[in-house]
C-alpha cells in the first residue's frame, strides 16, 4: 500500500508522518494567488479609484481633522507599516497636515498595545509624525453614546472619531468564526467601541438561552442571518465612516489586493477575495482530520489555536476525530483565557461567559465545545499536557501516539483522512 509523506509545521520546525495513499479524502490547502507586484502603485491607486465612493483627495477637505483606525499587534500581518506612510503623505498632499492627523489603535477589549509594538505596526517614521493612541474601551469618560441598534445595543464609541472631520477605517479581511470575516465594521465594534458596547454585542454570538452553548449563525464565511455581524454592522453605520482601505493576504502572507473606498462595498469586494483563496471544497466530512495551526506565531498558544480546532471541526464528520499540530510554548497565556477553564462544566462556563462576556471567554468556551463532535487530540509541549486536558483535550508529545490514538477512536479499519496544512485559515466547505 503506497504511502503519502507529509511534513507540516509545528513551532520553528515540522512535524512529518506519512497516511495511505488510499485513506486521504482531501489536502485541504488555500488557492495560489499572486501578491501584488506593486503595493504602493496598488494601494494609491486604491486611493484615486476607490470602490462606491469618490476618490479620497476629494473626500478630504484642506484643513480636515483625521482620525484613522489601525489593527493592534495580533493583526500585524496587515503590513501597515508599508502602506500608513502612504496614506499619510497622500493626506497631506490633500491639504492635511500631520498635526491634523490621529492614529487610534484599535484594541476593542484587548490590552493596550505598548509603545513598541505601536512603533512596529505604523512604522518608525509615521509614528514620529503623527499622534498615535491606544483606544481604551473602558475609559467612559472618551466615549459619545450614540443611540441603540435595532436589537437594543446601546453604542458608545471614542470620542476622537465622533469629534473628527473624516473618519478613514484600515484593515485586514480573513475569515473570523465569529462574525464570519475580519476586516470592515470591525474596526468600529469592537475596534473604538466602548466595553459595555461590545460586551451587548458579541452576546449575539451565544444562543437564545443558558444551555444552548454558542450560536450556530456566528461561523466564518456566514454573514447573512449572522446576529452579531449584523449588529455590528448597525454599530458601524452611526460612525458612517467616511472611508475604507482594507488588504486581503494570500496563503503565503503576502498582500494580494488592496479594497477602497465605500465602507460597506469595497469591503464586501474584498471578502469576496478571502471566498476565493481561503474557502476549500471537500469532497465529505473525514473520520480524522489533521490540521497544523501553521507554526511559530500562530501556534504560540491555544488562544490563537482556536481558529485551526474550529475549521478542523468542519471537515470532520460527527463522532470523528482532529489531530491539532500545536506546540503552543506559552499554553497559559494569555491569563485571562486560561482561567475560563477552571470551570467544573461547560454549563458553568456557559454560566460565567454570559454573565461577563469576553472574547477570551467566548474562544474558551468554543475550543471545549468542538469535542461536542468528536475526540480532539493535541499535539504539543510535554508540560502542556496537564493544561490542555482541562480544555477537553486529549494530549499528546508525538505524531505516532496521536495516529495511533486517531485509528482507534474513529472505529472504522480504513478511515478516510484530512490533512488541513494551513488550519488557521482555510475553510473547509462540503460540496452540495
């Protein structure tokens, strides 16, 4: 029986097995998509022929107050550091000078970031030039109410964006488990909203009731019906940004196209890219499914591990069984996440997250509802193994041992396998 190898990553390194060639079902892998050539030529033009909306420099009034959203530190891969000097100057050929401009970093509920990593994201030189703050979602004192969404959120959100002349939202669109694609109105809510704000929000990513777990319309690629992503799209639409200039990555992390313009459509263009690249046919759901969060950073922790264990959890059929490739060197960060599993239940967890809503606490309670379906084994760090079976992991130090454990929990003698090398961001979807 032939044999197919495979080599996956894992931390700064790989993890190699190998699966009889007749077992595999799919190699679920995002599509090929050339990176732009050139990103500044790309990226003005996006400026000068946006979607749905004027060219900026017409937007932009000589003497306009600014204010700008940036992504914080977990969302560096946007590149901003290459293109914010661009928007800049492009800024200040409009007749805005840098004085008139303010970067807010748009953290929602997560921690402020810290004066380096501000530096590293707008780069040296735009950070010299222009004031760049941290949005602080608890600091009521900064926040303008702004009314309620037709599902009774009440908005509040920084008040430099309510006090600007031109709001300019940037940002990055992958798929997101929660509200379907990152990108867009998230820069809004949670990005400059208010903690109470965000908290109504995402409670629309839970179902009706206690005990009904999360809501199954939160999921990536699913918008329409989608409760919370379409309260936050109401959120979005009291700032009514006056522009949008979101990227899109390819597989490789490399830009592959720059979305401008109106804040609605050019980001619906641009998720139209991610459904091109990142959304992957398969042929059936697979009795064991292999998924790698794709190495150092992305597997720095469980935390972000949550995106591969709930794409893995689509491509595998009910009662199965996922190996998440996953070193994880620091499992306990960050605190607040680990402590959502000291919980003696789910339903006590369910309890708590409801109470006090957190996306720690939401991507805690989603990471021990995928064993719902089926056995999730996670290969990691030795001193991990304690922690991750809190999380209602099955863990393990070695490829060999996860293999064996699969077979003899799928309780089929030819199991039909999936092997998912870039499980943080393609999505697996059946075919009809």
């Amino acid at each position: 029986m032939a044999e197919r190898e495979f080599n996956l990553k894992y931390g700064k390194g790989t993890v190699s097995f190998s699966i009889p060639e007749e077992q595999i079902l799919d190699v679920v892998l995002g599509k090929e998509y050339p990176a732009l050539e050139n990103l500044e030529a790309a990226y003005l033009n996006a400026l000068d022929h946006p979607i749905d909306a004027p060219p900026l420099k017409e937007i932009i009034k000589p003497g306009d107050t600014v204010a700008i959203t940036v992504s914080d530190i977990t969302r560096a891969w946007q590149k901003n550091y290459l293109t914010l000097p661009l928007l800049i100057n492009y800024l200040n050929a409009a007749g805005v000078p840098d004085e008139n401009i303010t970067i807010v970093i748009a953290v929602g509920g997560h921690r402020a970031n810290t004066e380096q990593e501000c530096r590293e994201l707008c780069c040296e030189e735009v950070y010299s030039r222009v004031k760049v703050v941290n949005h602080d979602a608890w600091d009521t004192k900064n926040m303008v109410y702004l009314g309620k969404t037709s599902r009774g959120t009440e908005v509040s959100v920084n008040r430099i964006f309510t006090e600007a002349d031109k709001v300019i939202l940037t940002g990055g669109i992958i798929y997101h488990y929660m509200v379907g694609y990152g990108g867009g109105r998230k820069s809004v809510l949670p990005g400059i909203a208010s903690i109470k704000t965000i908290q109504q929000n995402h409670l629309w990513a839970m179902g009706p009731e206690l005990g009904s777990g999360s809501n199954p319309r939160s999921a990536s690629k699913y918008t329409r019906g989608n409760e919370c992503h379409e309260d936050m799209m109401e959120i979005a639409a009291f700032v009514n940004p006056d522009f949008i200039v979101n990227v899109v990555p390819n597989p490789n992390g490399d830009i592959a196209g720059v979305f401008a313009g109106n804040w609605v459509s050019a980001w619906l263009h641009g998720t139209e890219l991610v459904d091109k690249m990142y959304g992957i046919e398969i042929q059936e759901e697979a009795d064991i499914v292999i998924a790698t969060a794709g190495g150092y950073p992305k597997d720095i922790n469980l935390y972000q591990t949550g995106k591969t264990m709930d794409n893995a959890y689509y491509a595998m059929k009910k009662g199965g069984v996922a190996i998440i490739l996953s070193e994880c060197p620091d499992i306990m960060e960050p605190e607040e996440f680990t402590q959502w599993f000291n919980y003696e239940s789910t339903y006590e967890m369910e309890r708590a997250l409801r109470a006090n809503f957190t996306i720690p606490g939401w991507v805690a309670f989603k990471e021990v509802e995928c064993s719902d379906k089926g056995a999730f084994i996670l290969l990691t760090k030795p001193e991990n193994v304690e922690f991750a079976k809190k999380a209602k992991l099955i863990p393990v130090t070695s490829i060999e041992d996860a293999l064996k454990i699969a077979y003899e929990k799928c309780a089929t003698p030819n199991p039909k396998v999936t092997i998912m090398p870039q499980g943080a961001n393609t999505f697996p979807i059946v075919k009809k």
